[in-house]
C-alpha cells in the first residue's frame, strides 16, 4: 500500500511538473511558492528596503556580510542563465567563479530537485520587479576577506549536488517533510550545531543525532532542539500544535519569538496544510538526542505557595510583580495568547540565552493571516539588575516542575 501511495505521488508531482513546464504561468506561480517555502525574502530584504534587493547585515565571526540583490536586474541576476542560477544556489558558485559565503544555505540547498529548481528561476526572471540597487561588499578585515579559502571550505564540507532521494520504504507524508526541512527549508543552518570551522555537524537526519539538534547563541537567541527530548525539544509537542505553531506562530504550548518570527511570517505562513503536515511529521519521526530524557511532571508546590501567598522562594517576588498577569501563577499561562512556562522546552535548555534575551528586550507575537491578533511582552531591561533578571530566570526555570541548570547574574549582565 505504502508503495502505491508513493507511486501515485511521485506520478502526481511528474503531471504537474509537465503541466508548469507546458504553462510559463503556472511554473512562475510555483516558483513563487517554493521562494516561500525557502524564505528567500527574509535573508536578500534589507529592513525598509525593497523585496530581495539585497543589502541585509548578517553577523559572522569573522565580520560583517550583506546579502545580495536577487532580482532581475543587471546588479542582480538579471544576466544570469538558469545554469548560472543553479550553480548559485545548489553549488554555491557565483556567475564570476567566487565561492559564495556559506551564510547562503548552498549545503542545504544542494537536496533541492532540479525541476523546483527551474520553477524558481522562473519566478525570480519573470515574476520579481527588478531592482537597480548595487550589491553591498563585505565588511571582513584583510586577509580574512579573500574569497580563494572559501572554495577549500566548499570543496571539504558543501555536499554533492544532486535531487533528493526519499529513502526506501519511507512514508510518503515522512519524505516530503524531509525534502522540505533538509533541502529548501534549509532549517539545519539554524538549528544544527556547527563545528568549529562553521560547517553543520550534520545535514541530514541520516548523518547523525546532532541534526536539528539545537545551536549556540545567534545574534542573541537558541535555535531550539527541534528534535524528539520532551525536555527542550518536541517530545511533548502533537503533530496537530505543530502544524498549528507553524501556521501562525503560536500553538496551545508556545509562541513564536527572535528569529522563527520571520520564518513564520514570509515563509510557514503562506505553505499548504499539506506540505506544513509533512514537516510536522518528519520532525516528530525524529527520536530524542537524550536516549532518557523523560516526559514533564507538574508539581504544583510553587503554584499551592504563590496562591497562599508564599513568595519567599528566591525569585518568586519579582516573578509576582513582572510575570504573573500574564503567565500566571500556576505558570500555564493563556492558550495562543501568553504561552505556558511550565514544562515550555525553551525555558528548559541548556543554554539560557534566549529566555534572558526575551526578559531584557521583550517580543511581539507577530499577526498571520489566520491569526491576525499581536501580542506584546514588554521589555524589563530599564526596571529589572542583572541580580533580577537572574532570579526570575532562575525561578521559571525550576518551578512547576522544571528542571533547568542555574543563571548567574554574570550571564545576564554578559547579553545585555
């Protein structure tokens, strides 16, 4: 049955690719969706300029990057052939012969089928306004800055290109969620760890536990454990919530926040049900990096002591005063509104950066088309010490069952 249900799609996919190819229409309209699914617009958009002109600043280590301008204008790739475009995309080669910098997901991007490949040259030559913006040069100091090393780097760690292979015997649901997640999505550039020579750990989930297994801090934030912990990934996420999550950026355990944000609105948001259910499933067919990692347990001491008026436990003042409105004192917080703090995955990682980040500088859960409300959490860097934030912190990340390892104010004092 499993291979009917494949042949059947893989037939379906093939009718549809003849039909865009026979439809110049149709192929510009697919190529937009897979722009989407590729949250191309997030990275090659400077904030106020216009769409995927390029000149947005990306942190590295080694200094400062801008991304490029991709419309079809002679300062973009209005001169590029559809074998210059994919070598650009898939191989990481620019039209002069230069590696591109690897902030360019080519890695990821190598998965990509080569029809989608031609559906998004499509789009972007003929369905993208052109834009005459010249393309920004790196800010990275001598001799960090020539370009030859970067092709060492892509010869020793860029994957070989090739169409993706959904591997034998897999689900067919299963198989589209990784085509998008490793491929397009490029998800593992954030939520892989890398190695100290910057390449991910991992590019699939066939290569190692590491994959999608959470990153260190960027530009202030975690990219969370995407994987199966119930701790700090999705252990304890429902394929339903993930969806939903991923649809409008807040699900009955979580809200979106730092950089999924713009994942959220320019990409997830605008995916068919189908292709959102398929990333879902994958995701959730991923196992836990931590062979004992164990569901949460709710104990109810701190919210029986709070209700009782009890807030002698270190942290649970400031808590009171700051928090509670909002995420209660039972800490379940209100379902897609204020998320939950007891049991959430992301207050429970290893790492506190993101959960001190969000206490200092605040969030706005961003407006989708289906979920069009916004709601704010305010910033508390002006009113709360290092001493605070480090012990309300520390509150949230040991009650209502909570488990998490001890923030020091010198951790607080170090993101600000």
């Amino acid at each position: 049955m499993k291979a009917l249900v494949i042949a059947t799609l893989s037939l379906l996919a093939s009718f549809s690719a003849v039909a865009a190819e026979s439809d110049p229409q149709a192929l510009i309209k697919q190529g937009e969706y897979l722009a989407r699914a590729g949250d191309c617009v997030a990275c090659h958009t400077a904030k106020g300029g216009k769409p995927f002109a390029g000149g947005l600043a990306m942190e590295t280590p080694i200094g400062t990057i801008y991304s490029t301008n991709i419309t079809p204008d002679k300062n973009g790739i209005g001169t590029y052939s559809f074998e210059d475009f994919d070598k650009a995309v898939r191989h990481g080669v620019a039209q002069n012969g230069s590696t591109l910098y690897p902030a360019m997901p080519y890695p990821s991007y190598a998965r990509v089928n080569e029809a989608d490949m031609r559906a998004l040259y499509a789009y972007f030559m003929k369905g993208v306004k052109p834009v005459e913006q010249a393309n920004q040069e790196a800010d990275i100091p001598w001799p960090l800055s020539m370009r030859w090393p970067l092709a060492i780097w892509r010869w020793l760690f860029a994957p070989a290109v090739e169409d993706f292979k959904p591997q034998a015997g897999q689900d067919a649901v299963v198989s589209r969620g990784a085509y998008l997640v490793e491929g397009l999505g490029h998800c593992g550039a954030c939520h892989t760890p890398r190695a100290l020579t910057m390449q991910e750990k991992a590019l699939s989930a066939s290569d190692s536990p590491a994959f999608l297994s959470g990153s260190a801090p960027l530009e202030g934030w975690i990219a969370k454990n995407l994987r199966g912990d119930h701790k700090d990934g999705l252990g304890s996420w429902s394929e339903d919530q993930l969806v939903q999550f991923l649809k409008t950026g807040r699900s009955d355990r979580s809200a979106v926040f730092g950089g999924m944000s713009d994942v959220i609105v320019h990409s997830m948001q605008y995916m068919s049900d189908a292709d959102l259910t398929a990333i879902a499933r994958y995701l959730k067919s991923l196992p836990a990096v931590n062979p004992a990692d164990k569901p949460h347990q709710y104990n109810p001491a701190v919210a029986d002591a709070l209700w009782n008026g009890d807030d002698s436990k270190r942290g649970a003042a400031v808590y009171i005063d700051n928090c509670a409105a909002c995420h209660r004192t039972d800490g379940h917080g209100y379902t897609r509104v204020f998320p939950a703090l007891a049991g959430n995955p992301v207050l429970q990682s290893a790492d506190p950066t993101s959960l001190i980040h969000i206490v200092l500088k605040g969030g706005t859960l961003p407006a989708t088309h289906t979920a069009p409300s916004t709601f704010t959490m305010p910033a508390f860097d002006w009113r709360l010490s290092d001493q605070e934030v480090a012990d309300v912190v520390n509150f949230i990340r040991t009650s209502w069952g909570n488990q998490a390892a001890e923030v020091k104010a010198g951790d607080v004092k170090a993101i600000r």
